[in-house]
C-alpha cells in the first residue's frame, strides 16, 4: 500500500482545514542522485514518507504533497515550502532521514508563522540553512487587467505636431 493510499493520510487532511495561509509541503518523490541506479528505492520517496510519518504522529496541519519531479535532480532530495500570499522555498541537498524530516516541518512551521513567508537563513533549521536552490517572491493574485479601449481615427485624441 502507497503512502498517498493509506486510511490516516485521509484523516489527517479531513482533520486540518486547508486554509488560505496554510503552508503546503512538497516533496519530489522521484528524486535521486545520477549514479544511483533507477531499480533502487528512490532517496526522495523516503524523504517523503519520513515528513508524512511524522506530520501524522504529531498531528501537524501541513498538507504534504508528493511531486514527480521539480527539476532539482542534480540537488537531491528536494523540498519546497509554498503558501498563497507568501514567498516560496524551494530547498535541495537533503538527506533522506529523520531528522531531515523533523528539520522541514519545523521550517513549515516557521513559513506558516511567518506573514510574507520570509525566514531568516539563521532562523530555519540546521539543514535547511544551506542547499537552498530558490526563494521566490509570493505570486501575485490573479486578476483580469481592463481590456484597453478601442481606438478610432474619430476617438483618438489630437497629437499636436512641431511646426
């Protein structure tokens, strides 16, 4: 059985209402460094089970989303930290362990606390202080800009000409 299919990922996500400023978890579960061979468990599906393992036991609210690939392949394993509103992490260099687990919650927790999303290098957790690969400003809200007016040769204003 997948992580994604087991009875208490459903309870946890029933359990914590998503909101607008909830931070959300992603974790490539694809990646693994070029010289190890494909057949072999994969470095960045167990980093995804360690964060979801532990966000369980310790009830946490973060949704945990596993993503094929974030094009971070040469930095494995990869995590990023998003939130509407906020700036986004995208961190690389992880190992694929407990603590690395703990590590990246306690810095969702830090994201989540945080208004813009901004965390300090020396704030966030020991292993996330370095292989940061981006932090990206919060995406701006989506809105339809006014369709410009239609210009005619009758409408358009005079464009007065040196003489």
């Amino acid at each position: 059985m997948s992580t994604l299919d087991r009875p208490e990922c459903e309870n946890r996500s029933a359990k914590h209402e998503v909101t607008a400023v909830t931070t959300e978890v992603l974790v490539c579960v694809l990646c693994c460094s070029a010289d190890r061979p494909r057949d072999l468990p994969r470095p960045g599906r167990n980093l995804f089970e360690a964060i979801e393992n532990i966000a369980l036991r310790d009830d946490l609210p973060f949704p945990i989303r596993p993503v094929e690939c974030m094009s971070g392949c040469r930095r494995d394993c990869t995590v990023a930290l998003q939130a509407p509103g906020k700036m986004s992490y995208f961190f690389g260099d992880l190992r694929a362990d407990d603590t690395s687990a703990e590590q990246v919650l306690a810095c969702a927790a830090l994201h989540q606390a945080s208004v813009d999303g901004f965390m300090a290098r020396d704030a966030r957790p020991e292993r996330l202080r370095e292989g940061i690969v981006a932090r990206l400003p919060a995406v701006l809200p989506a809105t339809r800009p006014e369709p410009f007016p239609a210009v005619s040769p009758t409408t358009a204003p005079a464009i007065a000409h040196p003489t």
